[in-house]
C-alpha cells in the first residue's frame, strides 16, 4: 500500500511536470473542448485533426498569436496538452482500482479508508479546475488567468502532500529523536513558506513575470525596483504586476530559505539529525538547490529545462516537509 501511495505522488509529480511543459510551449489552449472519457482517445484519421484545428482557430490564441500556423505545427502542441490530459485520466485509475481491491482485501482500516476516498474525489476535482482554468482562455483571453492556474497548481501541490503524509502513517517507527514534547509548528511553518512560494511562482509563471528583470541579486538595477504599486487598486499589483510578481516570488524564496535553515538548526539542537530528525539536513540542501535553480532559470529567461527542475525541485522541497512532520507527529504520539 505504501509502494502504491508512492507511485500516485510520482505520478502526480510527473503531471506537473508536463502540465509546467505545456504551460511552457504554450499548448494548455490547444484543446478547446472538455471529454472526461471519450477525450482518451486522440484525433484517429486526417478528418479527425482537421475537425480539431478548426476548433482551434476559433480562439483568440490562434487569431491574435498563432494566426497561420500549420497542421503539423498544431499536432506538436495538440499531444503535449492531450498527454497532459491523458495523464490525469491515468492517475485516477490508477488510484481507483487498486484503492477497490485493497477495500475487498480488507487491508484499509476504516481509520484510512475515508481519507483515502476523500483524496480520489479531490484529484477528480483537480481534472475539473484544470478545464475551469482552460476555459478562461478560450474567448476573450490569449492566455489562461493566472488566478486559475495558481489554483490548479495550488491544488496539485496539496494533492501530493495528503498523499506523502498517509503513505508515511503507514511506515514503521523510526526510533530516536521525538519526544511527546517535540513540537510540530517548526516543520509546518517551513512548509506553509515553500507552500507560498509555489503559489507565487504560478503567479510568475501565468503572466511571464520570469522574462523580466532577469538580473540577480537586483532588480531594476536596485534591491527594489521602481513601479512596484503602478495599478489601481493597490492589490491588484501582487497578481498582475510583474515587477512586484517577481519581487514578491523572490523575497518569498528568501523566506523559505531561511525558514527551512532555521528549521535544520533546530532539528539538529533537537535531536541532533538523529532518527525522525535526518529529514532535515537533506531538507536544507534541497533548499539551497532550489534557490539555485530559481536563480539560474531567472538568469537564463526561463529555458524549459531549467524552469521544469525549478518546478519539480519545489515539489521535492514540500514532500520532504511533509514527510517529516508525518513522521513527527506518528512518532510523538507513541
């Protein structure tokens, strides 16, 4: 059951991966209509992707962007948002049938069984938000909205932590450094930072914040760059303002950074690194690995192999974070 719960966050990790690969080579548009079933199955014959190019050129990516683009052209953005898809509707099976036959095998406790359930509702929910952030580009946009995709991706990202934490309340003790009085608020905090920062690095991503003021430490040629509160009202810049996008996604990883550093200092006063606590020296070099990537994928304008392990390693960073307050709090409670 744990293999089986590890292979679901693998697999949700991999369609973030190609979710980030189609928001790269801006494909998410690319199928204008939502079939949860019949959708499995991509254009068959000439006739059948002539009928979903038509459909494409209907939209204002195409008219305003992508105006006389070829068929075969169309095909390469086609398969990356249908793999996409087709990845989902895979997850869900995967979950759904052996979750069945674990029931009949009597192996769920009905301590695991509802929460489990609970995640398989979600991750059709998350199919859902998806078309309902595709939508949003459909008619009067050439882009999806930002506010839609960071709930996509902020749902994902909660999707995969449940999934880390009750494959962890079924692993064996781990003896050694947690005590009833170890405190879990360190370990949460820190995840509740890299939490932010993913959130703010959709926000980057959905309107192209990254292809601006790619210079590093400053921006603007200052610690604080000129028109961080241009729009009206005051708010709206945090969302769509891309000078204070990326000056608040930065000094959000400078956070987490230092809440994660913090966070090993205090797990090794605590016990040392010893048992539950050897999460948290891999926890930080993981952080400054991924303050790495943010620098050099800013530095380089977003190529989609840099943005992709910068995206991939934020994940790894949280369910680390996760994987280490569940075994916390399972060790604590004995």
């Amino acid at each position: 059951m744990r293999i089986w719960l590890y292979v679901i966050a693998a697999l949700v990790l991999l369609m973030v991966l190609v979710g980030g690969a189609t928001r790269l080579t801006e494909s998410g548009l690319s199928i204008t209509t939502w079939k949860p079933v019949t959708g499995m199955i991509p254009p068959l014959s000439q006739a059948d992707w002539l009928a979903e190019f038509e459909a494409y050129k209907l939209i204002p990516e195409y008219q305003e962007i992508n105006f006389g683009m070829s068929l075969a052209a169309f095909k390469t953005i086609f398969w990356w948002e249908w793999g996409h898809r087709f990845l989902g509707r895979v997850i869900g099976i995967a979950f759904f049938v052996p979750f069945v036959v674990f029931l009949f095998q009597r192996r769920l406790t009905w301590r695991l069984a509802p929460g489990l359930f609970v995640l398989f509702l979600l991750g059709g929910l998350q199919g859902a938000i998806g078309w309902w952030m595709v939508s949003s580009g459909l008619v009067e946009r050439t882009d999806v909205s930002q506010y839609r995709l960071a709930t996509h991706l902020g749902a994902a990202c909660l999707l995969f932590v449940a999934l880390i934490v009750f494959a962890r309340r079924l692993m064996p003790r781990i003896a050694g450094g947690a005590s009833a009085r170890t405190p879990l608020w360190p370990v949460i905090g820190a995840a509740t930072l890299v939490y932010l920062q993913i959130i703010a690095g959709a926000f980057v991503a959905g309107i192209d914040a990254g292809l601006a003021y790619n210079t590093w430490p400053l921006m603007d040629g200052g610690l604080v760059p000129n028109g961080l509160w241009v729009m009206d009202p005051w708010w709206i810049n945090f969302f769509e303002n891309h000078a204070l996008v990326q000056f608040t996604h930065r000094n959000l990883g400078y956070l987490a950074a230092l809440g994660v550093i913090a966070l090993a200092f205090w797990a090794w006063r605590r016990g040392e690194f010893k048992g539950v606590h050897g999460w948290a020296p891999l926890i930080a070099l993981i952080v400054l690995l991924q303050v790495g990537l943010g620098v050099a994928t800013l530095l380089s304008m977003v190529p989609i192999s840099l943005a992709l392990m910068h995206q991939g390693t934020a994940f790894v960073l949280i369910g680390c974070l996760a994987a280490y307050a569940a075994d916390l709090s399972r060790e604590s409670a004995r």
